[in-house]
C-alpha cells in the first residue's frame, strides 16, 4: 500500500513539474512574438505616465520646494514651535545660501525661546547675526536676545505678561 501512494505522489509531481514547464515556455514564446521581456521592470515613463501619452506630474522645483517649506514655516511658528524648529533646520540644511536662510535662522531663534531653551535659542542668536548682519532678522535676534538676554529669571520682563508685574 505504501508504494502504491508513493507511485501516485511522483507521478502527481511529475504531472505538476509539467503543467509548470509548459506554462513557462508559454511565456517565453509570448514574450519573444511580442519583443518584450517578462522579467523585466517597467520603466519610469511606463509606470507613472497616463495613457494620454502626457507626462506625469512635474517634481517641484528648489524654489517651489523651499517657497513651501516657508509658508508652512510662517504657519506653525506661533502654533507648534517644535516643529517650526524641526522644519527650519531641515530648511537650513537644504537652503543654506538661500535668501530665506535668515528668517529660518530667526524662526529657529523664536523656536528655542517658545520651548525655554534659552542658552540655544542665544547661541543661534550669535550666528545669525554673524552670518547675516544687517538683516532686519539678525537685528531682531540681536535686540532681543544678545542685548537684553532672557538668561536670567530676575531680569526685568522675563515670564511676566507686562512690566508692572
């Protein structure tokens, strides 16, 4: 009984490991009446672009890509300063010459003071000023944080609402 089952189990492979084979060269003849490789991956434009034979969606520019990194900046500055600080790093490091660098270097500033990270936010203060002197974003940092320095608790204004607390 045991051979007979063994017999019907190759002979079943057998039959599999065929139907398989016949398939494939199926393929292969159809592949090579078509000119076309089944094995290989679509290519880019074969992928992504319509059937209209127009292309696909442009990738935005340098200037589109950091125009929109700053109106979101402009966004979440007063509202989530972590990530404001979070996105004006990113933006520094992928814009570090652009002329928007000075205002990610003040938002970052205006960052660190809304998270009470004051030594950093007079650090980044000193740098944008050096590197940027003259705009009215170092002018600001510098006024606000290098002349009248928010270090210290008993400095006048500092965590009061107005001057008269």
């Amino acid at each position: 009984m045991a051979s007979r089952t063994t017999v019907t189990r190759v002979s079943w492979l057998a039959a599999m490991g065929a139907a398989l084979l016949l398939i494939a060269l199926a393929f292969a003849q159809r592949s090579a009446s078509t000119g076309k490789s089944t094995h290989q991956a679509p290519t880019r434009k074969e992928s992504f672009a319509p059937e209209l034979g127009h292309p696909g969606p442009a990738e935005p520019t340098r200037a589109e890509l950091e125009q929109s990194i700053m109106a979101r900046l402009r966004r979440l500055r007063d509202e989530d300063p972590a990530s404001a600080l979070s996105l004006a790093l990113q933006g520094n490091l992928r814009f570090p010459t652009s002329p928007d660098a000075p205002e990610r270097g003040w938002i970052i500033c205006r960052s660190l003071v809304a998270l009470e990270r004051f030594p950093e936010a007079v650090a980044e203060a000193r740098v944008v000023a050096e590197q940027y002197p003259g705009t009215p974003w170092a002018e600001d940092v510098e006024k606000h944080l290098l002349v009248n320095p928010m270090s210290d608790p008993a400095e006048r204004g500092y965590g009061h609402r107005s001057e008269l607390e």
